[in-house]
C-alpha cells in the first residue's frame, strides 16, 4: 500500500510510544526505518518485528554496556533489542567508537538490518574521514567519507562455519575501505537519490499487514470516548460551540 513518508514516519513514532519506548527513541526509530522503507527495505516489518519482541519480554527496555559486548557476550541472557542498542551505538559513533581497524560483533540482535542503517546513517553524519562498514548475516552497508551509503546483499553464507559463531552484526571503521563484498548491489548514491525522488513524488510502499500491526501498538496512545475525556480536551468536545 502506499502512503506519504510523512504519514509513515508519524505511524512510526506513534508505535514506538504504544510499544513503551521514551520519547527520544520512540524519535530515533523514525530516521532509520523511513530510510529503510524508501530504500526498497522492509522497515515497516523491522519495526514492528522490533516493536513486537519489546512489547512481548522477548528483549528487554535497557541499554546495553558496549564493554561486555565487545567480549562475544550480551551479558542479558536475551536477545538484545537493536532499538535500545542503536541509540547506544550512535552515541558512542560520536565519541571515536571503535577505533580504527578494529572489528566489533554483535550477537544476538533481534533486528540485525536496523541496527547497521542506524549505525552507517549516524556515521554519514559526522563526516569523521574514515569508512564505516557494517555487515550483517545477508547485508554488507557501507558509508564512505565522502558520505556514499552502500549496499551489498550477499551472494551465499558461508554453511561451514557454524551460525552461531557468526555475529549477528559486525562493524569496523578504516581509513581506506575496500569493499570486498561479493553480491548484489541493492543500493549506491545514484539508487538512493532515485528512491527518495519517488517517493517525494509518489510516497512510498508498505506491507499492509506491518501497517496494521504498527497502528494497533500506536492506537495504545488513544483516549477511550467517554463524556469524562471529552471534558477534559479529548476530541472535539461535547457541544458543536468546543
């Protein structure tokens, strides 16, 4: 179905706050998943899937420590909501996090595609002159210096090596990347900007079960229709004259 980024991007936020987040991440999520959605991703169901797993006690309200996940290890016992982890991660981007050539590994990330656009869009935004790359098990994203945001879907995993030794996101920063990535190229500058022109022009185009299922966690922020809601500013009040 379509509809205008704006609408999305409201849905979005609105989600996020039926879902329980705090207001400044209910605003975190929009950017990364608008992105995604316009991009030709499936953000809407990243979100709701992310959304969904904090709603239901599958991954927790908390901010994760960075030092006990740079060892191999959550440290919860659970999987780690890419929500929560993102805001850290982007924070940390601005502080010189990780450090050149070095190789970080997330495991066990309930939306590894969420993680890596937060990451690589916040990283666009600091124009530090390194090059950020963030792969996941299907992806390889990538942000040069000069702010060219790449994609790279995976022609093959690699079956030898057991999955549960592979992070579920890895990303370093390198003065000169050399993108060795073997796939599909989904997106590069001159794709990006063709897509956020159509959807200036034509909006852009969401699953209608996500929809669905993002606007019943942002229907959580209605207030019931009672004559107590309507005297106190609900709706339009309870004489035509309110």
């Amino acid at each position: 179905m379509r509809q205008s980024s704006a609408e999305f991007r409201q849905l979005l936020f609105k989600a996020g706050r039926g879902a329980g987040l705090p207001l400044g991440l209910a605003e975190d999520l929009v950017t990364p998943i608008c992105w995604l959605q316009v991009c030709g991703f499936p953000g809407d169901a990243e979100a709701l899937n992310a959304l969904t797993a904090l709603d239901e006690g599958r991954t927790a309200h908390k901010f994760p420590d960075l030092t006990v996940l740079a060892h191999g290890t959550n440290g919860t016992g659970s999987r780690l909501s890419a929500i929560y982890l993102a805001a850290v991660g982007c924070d940390a981007l601005q502080m010189g996090w990780p450090h050149q050539d070095e190789e970080i590994g997330f495991f066990e990330v309930d939306s590894s595609l969420l993680l890596a656009a937060a990451l690589v869009l916040a990283h666009r935004r600091l124009k530090t002159g390194l090059s950020l790359r963030v792969e996941t098990k299907s992806y390889v994203l990538s942000n040069t210096p000069g702010g060219e945001v790449r994609c790279v879907e995976k022609e093959c995993i690699r079956e030898s090596i057991s999955v549960r030794s592979i992070a579920d996101v890895q990303l370093g920063l390198a003065k000169d990347l050399t993108d060795s990535a073997s796939g599909v190229l989904l997106l590069d500058s001159v794709k990006e900007e063709k897509y956020h022109h159509i959807c200036e022009t034509d909006g852009l185009c969401a699953n209608p079960d996500s929809i669905h299922g993002l606007q019943s966690l942002a229907d959580r922020l209605l207030v019931p229709e009672s004559d107590r809601s309507l005297k106190f500013g609900a709706g339009a009040g309870i004489v035509d004259s309110d």
